[in-house]
C-alpha cells in the first residue's frame, strides 16, 4: 500500500516510527517491541535508518515483519550522507527485493569525523540526489523526505530552507514528514509559508512525546526545536519523577494531536522511539477521536 494512498482520510489516524537495533544481540528485542507496536494498527509504521548504513541491514528485516505479519503499511528509510553509489543501489534492490514501495528518502547526519570532510567527490551530497535516483530506479516508488518546520540548523534561513523542500518535491517526492516540534503554531506558521511556495504536497506533522527529561536535551539538539514555556514548566515540574514525567509528556503530545485535528490535520506522526506502551497509551487518549 502507497502511503501517499493513505493520507486522504478525513478522520485522524497515527502512525508510529521505529528504529532497527544496533546489535544483532538485540534484534530480539526490538523485535518484539516494533511488533507489539504493529498490533495497535496504525496508518503505517516507518522504520529508521542509522547514522552511515550502520543499522541498516535490520531496517529492511524489521519493515518486512510489519508488513508481512500484521498487514502494517511500511516505510523503509534510506539515507545517502557519504555512501557510494553501489552501495545505495545496492539498498534499493533490497527493498525492491523485499517488496516495500515505500521510502523515506533522506540524506542522513554527517559522521563526526567527516564533517569537515572535502565533500565535492561524494556521489550523494543531498536528498534530492536520492529522490531522483529513486524515480528513475523505480517510478512505482512512493517517496517520503523531511523537514524542518522551524529552520534547518545548516539552512541560511527559513526561506533557502523552504526553497530546497521545493526542489525535493518537484524531483518527486509526494509527501513531507515534520522533524518534532512542541508549538503547533510554528507549523501552522510554516504550513502557510510552503503553500505559498506552491508546496502542495501532504505533510504529516512529526511529534515526540518526551517521556524522561533527558530526552529534552538531546530534543533540542537534533531538531534545534523550541521549547515554549508551558513545556518548559512541565519539565521543570514533573522531570525528577520518572512516572510522572512520562504521564505528563504523553498528555502533552496527546494534546497537541488533538489540537493538530481540530485544526483540519488528519495524518499525525508520532516517534514512537520503540516504546509500545506509549504507543499504546496516546492511542488510548485519542481512542474516540480516532474511533478505536
């Protein structure tokens, strides 16, 4: 099932995201979590890919049990940040191999050790080099990319950054998925300014619920996302007690879905992180709206 084929429900529907194990010792594991994930149903699920291909030969195996197992529409993520050619080809037949049509092409974060790295060789130096690459492999691919709704941390500005999510979807991508974000206002800011842009595209809104207060820091440094002070608050009020940190940031992403819907968005993403029971919980909160 194309994903793209999903998004014209009128009714809110969840998807989740997943991430493939980092060791062999503990596929088990993650196993079992992505697939008690998989049994709440939701829209698709999408599977990530790690940071230079280093867990990616789980990503394929994980998506396929999704898929195959429980009748879950799968999204394989791809990147291509300092990989050669063959190699991404080489990952390409895989998920032909394994019968997925869907895939969240990105260009992936730059190692540590290649960050001040001559760039001018590499065969992939953006998404939109993959995105191309994927039509032309195979037209039947549908094709995901990302987005900021804030600002890129490498973009000049907001407008440069809106200007390349153009050139990706004009190269072919169909639908636009949200790094996280705690102010709704800021997408709906951003939402205005890309359809102004003539992005028509669907875009379906990332959101992470914040379960332990460590987590805020590391928030911040991969989506540069604000954090407005009624989260701040939260943080500051329940982030010593573990339990209750939990309850409250699964009430505070719920309330942002909802917020999401009643303001005409019907396709929510949320970063599950490998945790079926908040999965489970936010499904719960939402089970009227959703209808299950």
């Amino acid at each position: 099932m194309r994903i793209i084929d999903l998004l014209t429900k009128d009714t809110l529907s969840l998807s989740f995201e997943v991430f493939p194990p980092k060791t062999e010792s503990s596929f088990e594991s993650v196993k079992n979590a992505t697939e008690e994930i998989a049994k709440l149903k939701p829209s698709f699920m999408s599977v990530t890919y790690g940071v230079g291909g280093g867990t990616s030969k789980y990503t394929l195996d994980i998506a396929k049990r999704i898929k195959e197992l429980y009748n879950v529409p799968s999204l394989a993520h791809l990147t291509c940040v300092s990989s050669t050619k063959q190699t991404v080809h080489q990952k390409i037949k895989e998920i032909e191999d394994a019968g997925i049509q869907n895939v969240m092409a990105l260009r992936g974060d730059i190692p540590a050790e290649l960050k001040d790295a001559d760039r001018s060789n590499w065969d992939y130096k953006y998404a939109i080099d993959l995105i191309s690459e994927l039509k032309d492999i195979n037209a039947d691919f549908c094709i995901g990319c990302a987005c900021y709704p804030e600002i890129h941390p490498e973009s000049a500005n907001q407008k440069e950054d809106i200007k390349h999510l153009k050139e990706k979807v004009d190269a072919g991508c169909e639908f636009i998925t949200t790094q996280m974000f705690f102010d709704n206002n800021l997408l709906y800011n951003f939402l205005y300014k890309i359809r102004e842009a003539g992005i028509t595209v669907p875009v379906i809104p990332g959101i992470m619920p914040i379960t332990n207060a460590n987590q805020v820091e590391r928030a911040v440094k991969l989506s540069g996302s604000f954090m407005p002070q009624r989260f701040k608050s939260l943080v500051d009020k329940f982030g010593s007690d573990p339990a209750a940190m939990k309850q409250a940031g699964i009430a505070y992403a719920t309330d942002q879905i909802i917020d999401l819907y009643a303001n005409n968005i019907t396709n929510v993403h949320v970063y599950s992180m490998n945790k079926p029971d908040v999965a489970a919980k936010i499904q719960e909160n939402l089970s009227d709206i959703i209808g299950k």
